[in-house]
C-alpha cells in the first residue's frame, strides 16, 4: 500500500463493531434492560466461534429482548468504550486517501451515533423493529450476517471506486469471515481461533493503532 505507483489510489479499511470498534457486545447490554443477560451472552458466544449459524442465533437473540424500551436501547451508546487507537486509526486512513466504514450484526440505534462522532464514512446494522417505543422482539428487514457483510464490503468498494485488492477487513467473530475472505488483507483483532486461523494477520492486543503499522501508515 505503500509502494510510489499506488500511494494515491483510494483504499477501503472495513470495520466489525461488536468486540472490534468497540469494546462491548451491544446486544448484551441491552439484554440487562430485558434480565435475560446470561442467555443472550451464551448464545453471543457461541455465534462469533462459529458453533451456530448467525442469522439465526440473532432472530432467538432479539427474541429475548421484546418489551425492552426504545429509550433504554438508545440509552446503552452511554455505556459503549470506544476500542484503544480508533480515533487514530480514523484520522491515519483519511490521511492517506483512504475510506474507513463498518459494518455490524449489532444495531443502527447505537451505530448510527458512534460512527457519526468517529467519523466513519459509511455504516451498516441490523435494525429493531420497534412499536409502542417498545422492541417487539423482532429484527426489521434482513439480518447483516456473515454473508451480507462480504456484500457490503464488495458494494462500497465498487461504490468508492476502490479495487477489491485494496480493501481491508478486520473483525473478530465467525461472522466476519465473509468480508474477510472478499478483502484484499483480512486482520482477525482479538479474535476467536476461527478467525484467526484463517486471517491475514492476527493482531493479539486491544489497540487499533497496531492497524496502522500493519498498513504502513505508521512509524
Ligand atoms: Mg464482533
């Protein structure tokens, strides 16, 4: 990426956000409001190490949490750590010309206001279907599993104008795989053994920065 020839050429760094971007499962807080934090926690568990198909552990997930208050939801950004380095692995990608976006199995209700203050340039999460400004239990519209999120990947960087060799993914969980396979690096952060088996590279420690050596970007 750092070669003279292709210094300028736009590049897409493609974030997971659950135990990635951030240091949380956001599903798990919100399953506090519910009492339902053990069983939502388990099954989180067993989703990211690829023991149970995602889309699916998601929709029993949710489930759990119906009769949760919308304000409560919106609530839990408050409570959401931001993962050591972002902020400079932001301002490092922008920096070179590059795009930095995430994708989530979590939810638009705490994604939209974090990628915002961070200043992503593009995002994308599952949503809850809400009535009465209560969660009935319920996802709206189709889930971001493994394989929507290698679509996204491909989808922005045709959109961005990025050559799919160029493109990063990093995450932590089965549900990553997809756009790891699709990018042209894969960096598995603190992740399960699946992901780091079959990762590029394999970042061990909690610091985002370490992407930034890793692109070159730094030092
Ligand atoms: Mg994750």
């Amino acid at each position: 990426m750092t070669s003279s020839t292709s210094a300028r050429a736009p590049f897409l760094v493609l974030l997971d956000v659950d135990s990635t971007l951030i240091e949380d499962e956001v599903i798990e807080l919100i399953a506090d409001y519910a009492g339902v934090t053990a069983e939502v926690t388990e099954v989180t568990e067993r989703a990211m190490a690829g023991e149970l198909d995602f889309e699916e552990s998601l929709r029993d997930r949710v489930a759990l949490l119906e009769g949760v208050s919308a304000a409560d939801v919106a609530s839990v950004v408050d409570r959401v750590v931001v993962t050591d380095g972002v902020p400079e692995l932001v301002a490092g990608v922008h920096e070179a010309g590059g795009y930095i976006a995430a994708v989530s199995g979590g939810f638009h209700e705490i994604l939209d206001e974090l990628a915002e203050r961070l200043g992503l340039d593009r995002w994308r999460a599952n949503r809850f279907e809400v009535s009465d400004g209560k969660l009935t239990g319920r996802v709206s519209g189709p889930i971001i599993g493994r394989e929507a999120k290698r679509e996204t990947l491909l989808e922005w960087a045709e959109e961005l104008g990025v050559d799919p060799t160029r493109t990063v993914a990093i995450g932590d969980g089965a549900n990553d795989l997809g756009m790891m396979s699709a990018a042209g690096l894969s960096v598995a952060f603190d992740a399960k053994p699946v992901v780091r088996e079959q990762a590029h590279v394999s970042l061990p420690d909690r610091d985002m920065r370490q992407v930034l050596h890793v692109l070159g970007l730094q030092g």
